[in-house]
C-alpha cells in the first residue's frame, strides 16, 4: 500500500474512525501543532546525551502519541476510541508532569527572569519545543473556544508540558559538562 492515498487532495483529511474534515479545521490545526510538538521532542531526545532527558523525553512523546489520538476523534466518536482501548488524557497524566517538574526543582534548578535560549545545543531544543507546545495549547485552546474540546485535561496538560520544557531547558544548561 502506498503512502499516497490522494484522499487530502481536495483540501479534506479523515479523524479517526473514517470522519472527513477539512484539513484547515480547528481540530486538524491542534493535533497537528501537537504533531509537531512530538517531531521537535524527538529531535531534543535524538540529541540529547543524558539519559535523564533521554528518558523524561521518551515518556512525554508516547504520551503524546495518545493525545493526538483523543484530539484526532470527533466529539461523538470519543466513546468509541475509549472502548477500543484508547486512553484520554487524565489528571494523572499531568500529575507525572508535576512530579518531573518537582524533582528538577528538587535539584536547585529553578528559574530567576526569562532566559536566552541557545546556551547549549540540548537547551535551545528544549526551548523550541516549548514554544511548539505553547504554540499547541493556542490551538487546543482555540478548538475549545469552538465548543469542540470534550477534556479540557488536554489544555492543563499542555500547559504543565511547556513549564516542564522550560525547566528541562534549564536542566539541560546547568548539565552541561555532562554533555
């Protein structure tokens, strides 16, 4: 089978469980900024040399990969994802967050002001895939805003996800002779 359906050529794409939309739809621009967000983590994973962010990293993109798929199912198709074994975002998925976030913090990284990014290679990635999640929470927000969000665990969730990347940025600076 060939990765050239022609399928979007007309400007449409298919959710899960076979909906069509258009390709300019507020849900289809959210998973998409998402999609990105994971390609940009994936590039900080690829590159960096700890296995702390390594790992930390790794957990965050699959965790990812279920988000995009709850974001990539029409509002009345969300019972069906769950009964195929699908997971939504939860509470419990931010609270990991928020332990990662307390354990860096328990290291004496902290922040005082904004910071440049570009201090070292794995920071700078840490930083672009801030702003990409950032820029993802926009968009979630935005398909919210459309009555078209059921969990709004997906914007918390976004949002603990940027504070992580900044800390993790940080981290990554205060490590550096680790590189």
């Amino acid at each position: 089978m060939s990765i050239v359906t022609k399928g979007g050529d007309a400007g449409l794409t298919s959710l899960m469980y076979g909906r069509r939309i258009a390709k300019s739809h507020p849900r289809v621009e959210a998973y998409g900024c998402v999609d990105e967000l994971n390609a940009a983590l994936g590039v900080a994973r690829a590159t960096a040399t700890q296995p702390f962010l390594r790992n930390h990293l790794a957990r965050v993109q699959e965790n990812l990969v279920q988000l995009m798929g709850e974001l990539a199912t029409a509002p009345e198709d969300l019972a069906r994802f769950g009964r195929d074994g699908f997971q939504v975002v939860t509470p419990e998925l931010t609270a990991l967050l928020d332990r990662v976030i307390a354990e860096i913090e328990s290291q004496g990284v902290s922040f005082k002001g904004w910071a440049t990014p570009g201090a070292t290679p794995a920071a700078a990635v840490l930083d672009l895939a801030r702003t990409v999640c950032r820029r993802a929470e926009r968009r979630v927000c935005g398909l919210s805003e459309a009555g078209e969000l059921t969990n709004p665990e997906i914007v918390v969730y976004l949002n603990r996800l940027s504070d992580l990347l900044w800390l993790l940025a940080r981290w990554a600076e205060s490590h550096v002779a680790a590189e």
